[in-house]
C-alpha cells in the first residue's frame, strides 16, 4: 500500500486564515487599507467643520496678529493629509485622527512663517501673562514699572524686551485692524500716503534746502527781519523798535528779502553762463553762488539728521516757499 503522507493539507481558506493569523502591527503599517478617492472626499466634505473647531481652540496660543484664514487653509490641508492617510482598521475614529494632523498642521505652518527664535516667543509669552495678571489685579494697564518688578528685572530690560517682541511681529498689507465687519479697515489703509511720487518728494526737499541756505546768506538786516517775521511771529512794530527804524521801513526791506530769496533760489535752477553786468548784478550772481556752494546736492536730497529739531521752521518755510514763489 502506498505510505499516506503525515503532512497536514494546507487549503486556501487556511492560507488566508494563517495570513490573517501572522498579520501584526507592522503588516497593517506596510500596508495599509486607505480609502479610496470617493472616500477620502467624502471624508474631507464631512469633516469641514472640525478644521474650524480646532483653528478656534489653537487660535488661543498665537499672536493676535496670526491671520485665522491662514490657520484655516493649514488645517484644511491637514484634513486632506488626515483622509488621505486614515486607516479604518487601526480602529482609530477618523475625527480623532483628523483632529490630530489638522493641530499638527496649524503648528507646522505657524512655526514655519514665524521668522522670530522661540527664545523670542517665550518672553513674549510670559511678559503677556504678567502684563494680564496685573491688569487683572490692579484694574488698570500695569506700568513698565510695575511689570519689571514682577518680572524681578529692571525697567530697561522690560523695554528692551518689549522692543524684541515688537520687531518679531510681521504683519500683511491686508491684515485687518479693526474689528468692525461693517468697516474692515486693513493695514495698508491705516498708513498715510501723501500721494507725492519720489521725484516730487527729491524736489521738494531741494528747493527748502535752497530756501534754508538762501536766508543764512541774506544781508544781517534782511535776515533778522524775514526769521523775526515769518519764523518767529514778531510784529512789525516789535522789529521796527528792535532794529530802530520806522514800520514802513521794516515792510520795505521784507519785501527785498523776499525778492532776493526769489531771485537766488531761481538762479539755482537757470544754469546762466553770462557775466554779469553792474554792481547790483555782480551782488545778486555772488549772492546765489553762496547759495550754490553751501552744500552738495546730495546733501540738498537727504534727509535731515534730526528733523524733530526744525519742525517750526520746516513749517515756517513751507510758508516762505509760497510767498517765494508767488
């Protein structure tokens, strides 16, 4: 008699059996059951509303400046990565799981379009907390005082602080900046624009420099009477006494020196190569050559160093400008 073979038949069924036996953890990781594109959109679709219930609960922990859209639209993309990604036989809900990638996504976008450390971002946040603590307790903003000495640290190290935090904030053109919905104000509409183009702006700054220059080199009487009148608002009567001539006199040498700061400053800009003639020619033509050589163009178009100091007299001679050029 044929010898009957002792080895167990091993048949289909039992293969899959075995198979579904042997399959572990890392199995299902290497291979693992994602749904299909109908799936995932439908996942997507059904799911949208969990994006904007994260967004609020993370919101929290950002800068008031963080644009809530761009957390959005990051959550978003990590509800498509989380439908993408599910595997409904690790018996994980896929809300949990999408809820999970979407925070993840939040974070990972906010991090990667914070240029500031986190060192940065960590004293913001405690000077934040302080700063509310207080509020809190006193009723009232606390000042830099009061919040060094809770931070136990001096007062030039909270403002040095606060100047780290305020060079960290990045904001968008269109960031809004009001919280009315009936008059979105964004940041671009806060700033102020004079309308002027860069030229006009170069211009400008050329002829007061002209104008500066052109009264330091009027004659003493004339320039004494131009900046007690215009800049400083003194009378008529008053110069007339200081200077001890008559007011008609002092209206009459006003009118010169206004006439001479019209001459010297148009001499700028006429580029005349002929000689002059005569003695009060000769004077005029040495008058708007001081005027020339008293400083470089460059000088002339660049801002000044500190304008906090002139502020009147800037003002006074946009005055001048006018009465110059009419």
């Amino acid at each position: 008699m044929p010898a009957t073979s002792t080895q167990p038949r091993v048949t289909k069924r039992s293969e899959r059996s075995g198979s579904r036996r042997t399959e572990g953890p890392e199995a299902r990781d290497e291979n693992p059951v994602a749904p299909d594109d109908a799936e995932q959109r439908a996942l997507v679709e059904a799911h949208l509303p969990l994006v904007n219930h994260v967004v609020f609960q993370v919101a929290v922990h950002f800068p008031r400046h963080v644009d809530r859209d761009d957390l959005i639209n990051a959550g978003a993309i990590g509800l498509v990565e989380a439908a993408r990604r599910y595997d409904e036989s690790r018996g994980v809900p896929f809300n949990r799981f999408a809820a999970q990638r979407i925070r993840g996504a939040i974070i990972d976008a906010v991090r990667a379009a914070d240029w500031a450390p986190r060192s940065v971002r960590t004293l913001a946040r405690r000077l934040d907390s302080v700063e509310q603590r207080l509020a809190s307790s006193l009723g009232r903003i606390p000042s830099i005082g009061e919040t060094a000495q809770e931070l136990g640290v001096g007062v030039e190290e909270v403002r040095s602080l606060r100047e780290r935090v305020f060079r960290s904030v990045v904001l968008a053109f269109e960031h809004v900046v009001t919280e009315d919905v009936d008059e979105e104000l964004t940041l671009i509409d806060m700033l102020a624009d004079d309308g002027r183009e860069p030229d006009a702006e170069l211009e400008d700054r050329e002829l007061k420099s002209y104008l500066r220059e052109a009264v330091a080199h009027l004659p003493e009487r004339h320039r004494l009477i131009v900046v007690g009148y215009f800049i400083q608002e003194r009378t008529s009567e008053e110069l007339a006494r200081f200077l001890g001539v008559t007011e008609s006199r002092i209206s009459q040498m006003r009118t010169e020196a206004l006439a001479m700061l019209r001459r010297g400053i148009e001499a700028q800009y006429s580029h005349s190569q002929a000689e002059p003639e005569g003695l009060v020619e000769r004077r005029r033509a040495d008058y708007a050559r001081r005027i020339t050589e008293t400083s470089s163009v460059t000088e002339r178009i660049g801002e000044r160093g500190d304008p906090d100091s002139d502020d009147r007299f800037c003002e006074e001679i946009d005055r001048l400008v006018d009465l110059v050029g009419s």
